[in-house]
C-alpha cells in the first residue's frame, strides 16, 4: 500500500504540465502530495537536453536513497529514452511513452486529496518536434509534433478552474506547429482564441516562441489580447547567421523587428529569450556578433546554455569544437549581461500598477514574469491582484496589493 508520494520535476514547462496531471491523478487515486523525505514513492520526470540534466538527475537519485532510503524511486521520461542505462539507477524507469500509466500501477489509500502542486496552471497543448536543428535531442526523445484536440484542452480549463488557478501556461514544445496534424491553418493562433473565448476569467501565459514562425499577424493579436500576459520567452539561440545556419535555424532576419514591436506596444513587457553559446564553429567574431545583439537589445532576462553535444545529433560530430573554457567564459559574460539589464528594467517598474499571481505567501509572479515582494498575509495563493510597484532594493522588487479589500 503506498500512502505518500513526491515528484521532482526536471527540464522543461511540458514537463511541468505533465507532472501536474500525475500529481492530480495520484491524490485521486487516494495518494498524498508531501515532500521527498516523508514520501514512500518518488517520481523524477526527468530531462535529458544536456549533460547538466543527467547529472543533476544523478545526484537527485543520491539526495534520495540517503534521506529516505525506504522510498521507491521511479525515473520517467526524455533520460529513459535516451539513456535507459543511467536511468537504471532507480527502481523503476519508465519511457515518455509509458509514464502517464504511473497511477494505474499502484494501489492508493482511501479518500482524495485536492491539493495544488504549484500556484499555476501548466496546459499542454503540444508535444514533439518537426524540426531538425542540428543540435536537439527533443525530436528523438519525443516524437513528431502532436497537438492536443480542443476539446480535450477544454476539459483540461475546466479542471483548472475547479483547483481554482487564474492563470494558466500554455506549453508544448514547439507552440507555433499547433493544429498543423489537425489541418488546421493558423491553429496557434485559433487555439488562443479559443482560450480567450471560452475562458475569459483566466490569464494566460505562452510559454516559449520561436521567431522563426512568429507571423506578424500572430505577434498583433499577442500584443492585443487582454487575457494574454505580455510576457515573451524567444527560442533565439543565437544572432550570428553563420553559428544559426550550422544550428539549421535559418538566419537572424527578423529577430529585431520581433523585439523591436514588442518593447514599442508593450512598456512593461518581459522579454527572454534562450542562447546557446560554444556550438561547434562559433568564433570570436560569431560571438561578438551575439554579444551586440543583447547589448542593443530590450531583454529583462536570458537563459544561457553552453553547448552541451548529445548522441544521435548532427552536431556532435560537427567540428571545430569550441574549447569549454571558452564556452563557459562566453556564458559568463551574457549572463553579467543580463544582470544588469534585468536591473536597468525593475528600475523602471517602479511606481507602475502592474497585475501578478500569488505564487507563495509574501511572493507574487508579476504579468511580465517578474516576481515581486509584498507583505499582506491575507492574499491567497493562485489569486491574481493589482499591485502598485514601490520599491527596488539588493535586486529586488517590492510592491503592495491595491486592489484588495
């Protein structure tokens, strides 16, 4: 009889969705969310994008059999597909194929616990990859691109909105593909609006876009919706055309426009965006072409990755490879970058009357993906409220709630 479960979620928002239906799966099944020592059985939905997964997911594997050596262990997902040996080291490893039948192979205890496992909602609405950036495992570890039917995405809102989430991310691998296997053209775009339509009383956030398939009539209704955050994270990778031809992500073309109508329409906008620095060929040249691009460039964050080869990719044969002490210097720099432009950006906030979803007691996510400070105990978790920006301090931002009562 297994009474107490955990999950530690690796890797990607996808991810995070699905650990969210086995957590809701499991407490229906009469199992108890608690944390990783108290758990009799614990599930890491692992990643597998570079070699920092896998040996974060090793010493995850380590942290648990010597805190709560008793527990069962089970590794799920993308490091299963593509390295069944090291997921071995749990009891049990299931592929992306077979995790969601996690539920069915355990017996719970009596009663249902409704408890959320994070203040947000994570709605997948896609998974696989089309694509063939010679770099990525994903398409290998997931499949072609499927999309999610309407109608199983609206049954999905309506249990959102019986745990009582007001805002919601929507997430898949590659968003932008969305209704393509359905025939539908413009499907990204109509799903939004469907969202939208049917489901007024929640925010939604989008979890990732690539630039390369963000029309300009889709980038217009973003900008426009009311119920859709200004809150952009980029799959960029790069700004040189050279490093993104041998990425096989095309060319640079449209990169300031995006960023420039964004900032222009939207004051308050987060703007993120992922780069990969030390790809096979990346020169000094190649990198200083990158680094003037974020220096001119109206970004709040960045996710910066180094070059990390992975088995079964074009790239990991590709040469000349870029000495990892450079990559890491180079990532280095981007991420000092960065932190100052994220300060340059709160700076600005301050005195704005910006909305944000309570994440914690005494912690907000702002609209613009920025997380916010406020004392006022009486907030609830997962409610959205207006709050008015007052202070900036040590990198953080402080604010009060404004429209509660």
């Amino acid at each position: 009889m297994w009474s107490k479960f955990s999950i530690v979620n690796q890797g990607c928002r996808l991810n995070a969705a699905e650990s969210q239906i086995l957590i809701e799966k499991l407490q229906r099944k009469g199992f108890k969310l608690s944390d990783i020592n108290d758990s009799s059985l614990v599930i890491i939905n692992t990643c597998a994008v570079t070699h920092r997964a896998e040996s974060d997911f090793r010493k995850i594997v380590r942290r648990i059999r010597r805190e709560n050596p008793e527990a069962k262990i089970i590794a799920a997902g993308c490091l299963v597909d593509l390295n069944p040996e090291e997921a071995s080291l749990a009891d049990i490893y299931l592929k992306n194929s077979e995790k969601m039948n996690i539920p069915e192979m355990f017996s719970g205890s009596n009663g249902e616990q409704n408890k959320r496992w994070r203040a947000r909602g994570f709605l997948k609405v896609q998974e696989g990859c089309d694509l063939a950036c010679t770099y990525c495992i994903i398409p290998k570890l997931r499949g072609k691109s499927r999309s999610v039917s309407l109608m199983s995405i609206g049954q999905r809102m309506e249990e959102f909105l019986n745990l009582g989430y007001e805002e919601v991310i929507v997430t898949g691998i590659h968003l932008e593909s969305y209704g393509l296997d359905l025939g539908m053209k413009d499907g990204f775009k109509k799903l939004l609006f469907y969202l939208e339509k049917f489901h007024p009383q929640v925010r939604f956030r989008i979890s990732s876009l690539d630039p390369r398939f963000l029309s300009k009539e889709l980038l217009d209704y973003i900008l426009k919706s009311k119920h859709i955050m200004p809150s952009f994270h980029l799959s960029f990778q790069h700004y040189s055309n050279k490093v993104l031809g041998r990425m096989g992500r095309g060319n640079n073309k449209v990169f300031k426009e995006i960023m420039e109508e964004i900032r222009s329409r939207k004051e308050i906008a987060g703007i993120g965006a992922d780069f990969l620095v030390g790809f096979p060929g990346e020169e000094d040249e190649d990198f200083k072409i990158l680094l003037d691009f974020v220096k001119s460039s109206p970004f709040t964050y960045l996710h910066v990755f180094s070059f990390s080869p992975r088995p079964g990719t074009k790239a990991v044969n590709m040469r000349p490879k870029v000495p990892e002490r450079v990559s890491k210097e180079r990532s280095a720099i981007l991420r000092e970058i960065a932190k100052g432009k994220k300060k340059l950006f709160l700076e600005t906030l301050v005195g704005k009357e910006i909305e944000g979803t309570v994440i914690r007691e005494g912690e907000a996510l702002l609209e613009n993906y920025i997380k916010l400070k406020y004392k006022n105990n009486n907030l609830k978790t997962s409610k959205r409220y207006t709050f008015q920006i007052t202070a900036f301090y040590e990198g953080i931002l402080y604010g009060k709630p404004i429209n509660f009562s």
